[in-house]
C-alpha cells in the first residue's frame, strides 16, 4: 500500500489544540493589525492609485463641487 507523500487534511487539524489555534490566530491578527496601523498612508495610496476614477457623466449633478 502506498503511503501519503503529504500529511491529509485531518492530520492537518490535529497537529494544533483549540487553546494552540486560537493563541495563533489572535497573534497574527495582532500583527496584521500593527502593519496597517504603522503603513496605512501607503496602503491608502496604493489602494487609490488602483481605484478607477469617477464616470464623467454630464447629467450627473456635482454634489460637493471643487472649489
């Protein structure tokens, strides 16, 4: 019989307890967390650069025009 080169899905979920799992997932939401709050002005940027610009649609009213 040919064993599993790589360990399954369940064999997966055991390697970790509840306490194990959750102490990690806190943990690198922390860290996730502290990246964006130390480098928002770049992911602001970055986001804005990608975003596609407003449609100019003549009909369309200007609410809060540019002054």
């Amino acid at each position: 019989m040919a064993r599993c080169k790589y360990p399954t899905e369940q064999q997966h979920q055991r390697a970790l307890s509840d306490q194990a799992a959750a102490y990690i997932a806190d943990a690198l939401m922390q860290l996730a967390l502290d990246f964006e709050n130390s480098h928002y002005a770049e992911i602001r940027r970055h986001y804005e650069a990608i975003a596609p610009g407003p449609d100019k649609d003549p009909r369309q009213l200007e609410l809060f025009p540019e002054i």
